[in-house]
C-alpha cells in the first residue's frame, strides 16, 4: 500500500509534520534549533499510520532540510538513531559522527 506523505517544516510549533491526503497530521518530530545545531528528540506516527512508511518520510525529509540549511543534526530521539543504523548517506548531517571513511 502506498501512502502519499507530505512533510512540512511548522517553526512556530517547532516540528516536521507529516501530512496524508493533504490534510491529516499522521506524525510529526519534535525539535530545538540553534543557529548551527537541529536537535531532533521526538517521533511520534498515529497508530492508524504504522507501517506506512510516515516515519521514514518524516526522518528523511526532516534530514534532508536540515542539510539544506547548512545546519548539523544531534539525534537524540530514539526512533532517528534506529533509522539511520541503515541509512548511512545521512552520516554527513549528523553533528556527532565521526567523517566517513572513504574506501576503493
């Protein structure tokens, strides 16, 4: 089943929220923000959304603006740091990972 996943930045709330069907809040990543430094430190998916792949669209696109901005990412939320065990072209944003090392 594919669910079609919109995530925007809500600042004022400061949180990724993940939208279906245009309307409906399926999850969101609390976060704090410095001028140099997006803490992510909560995910939470609606239990009617698990499975869905909201809380991987909601990492990847939250991730993906934190490197957009020139900004570094500490994961402290424990739903992230599992995520990222497999999804390694993000180690580059990531405030507390040592630089990879590149092998031939």
């Amino acid at each position: 089943m594919s669910t079609d996943i919109t995530v925007t930045n809500d600042p004022d709330r400061r949180r990724y929220e993940a939208a279906v069907g245009g309307t409906t809040v399926a999850g969101f990543i609390d976060y704090q923000e410095t001028s140099e430094l997006v803490v992510l430190t909560h995910t939470e998916v609606d239990v009617s959304f698990a499975g869905q792949g909201v809380g991987s669209g909601l990492a990847r696109a939250a991730l993906d603006d934190i490197r957009d901005r020139g900004l570094r990412a500490l994961v402290i939320c424990p739903f992230i740091i599992g995520w990222l065990r497999t999804h390694h072209e993000y180690r580059d944003v990531l405030y507390n990972a040592s630089p990879a090392t590149v092998t031939d």
